[in-house]
C-alpha cells in the first residue's frame, strides 16, 4: 500500500457508500434529464437577457425554452419510469410474509388422505357441507 510521507498511512481511506449505485438504465435516463434541464435553464436565461436587451433573438428564444421545458419534464418522468420499471423487473426481492409461510406450511403437510383424486376438481360442495354454510356460531 502506497503511504505519503512512508510511515504506513494509507493516501486514501475507503468508506462505503450510503446508496447503492443505480442501475445503468436509470442512471442513463437520470443523466439525459439532467443535461436537458441545464440546456432548458440556459435557454430561459438567453430568453431573459434577450428579452432586457429587446433583441429580436428573445422571441425565438422563448419558444425554444418552452418547447425544452416540455421534454425536460418528459425527460424526468422518463427517470421516474424507468426506475419504477427496473424494480418491477429485476429489483424486488420479494419474501412470503411470515402468515403465508404457515398458511404454505399447513397445505403441504396436511394429510393426502383428505385431499381430493387427481383427475376430479374440488368444487365448493366438496369444500363446505350445507350444515356448516347454514349453520350459526
């Protein structure tokens, strides 16, 4: 390890980082929103100084801005949709609530004797009698 004055002290201390490191797609979509809303804040400055100049760049320039700010907030919704659709696909790391697990548990263990033949559907007949659905607790 490389030390700046060689008494063993490290040049540089690794710490980790707080956030994970977005995903390429979100990462792409978050620097194209970013570089059109600088573009659409240099264009409304132009606009402005245009405008206080009574230059005949202003009118142009102000339509070029309110264009820009259109795709700028399409562009940042762009950011939002894309990462909303990589957690869908790839991100959710999703675990049975421990509820589901019993409820899992029970079906698999429950005895094959009270289960139904494999070629005949269970129907609702089959599930509840008529003096358990009729009867009152």
């Amino acid at each position: 390890m490389e030390t700046e004055s060689g008494r063993g002290h490290p040049l540089w201390i690794e710490e980790p980082v707080g956030r994970p490191r977005l995903p390429d797609p979100v990462r792409a979509s978050a620097v194209r929103a970013g570089l059109m809303l600088s573009l659409t804040m240099i264009e409304a400055v132009i606009a402005i100084l245009g405008t206080l100049a009574r230059t005949w760049l202003a009118a142009p320039a102000l339509l070029c801005t309110v264009v820009s700010t259109v795709v700028a907030t399409w562009a940042v919704l762009d950011v939002w949709i894309t990462q909303q659709m990589w957690r869908q696909r790839n991100g959710v790391v999703s675990s049975p609530s421990s509820a589901a697990r019993a409820l899992r548990r029970e079906r698999r263990c429950a005895p094959k004797a009270g289960r139904t033949a494999p070629g005949r559907a269970r129907r609702p007949s089959d599930v509840l009698s008529d003096s358990d659905v009729f009867s009152s607790n």
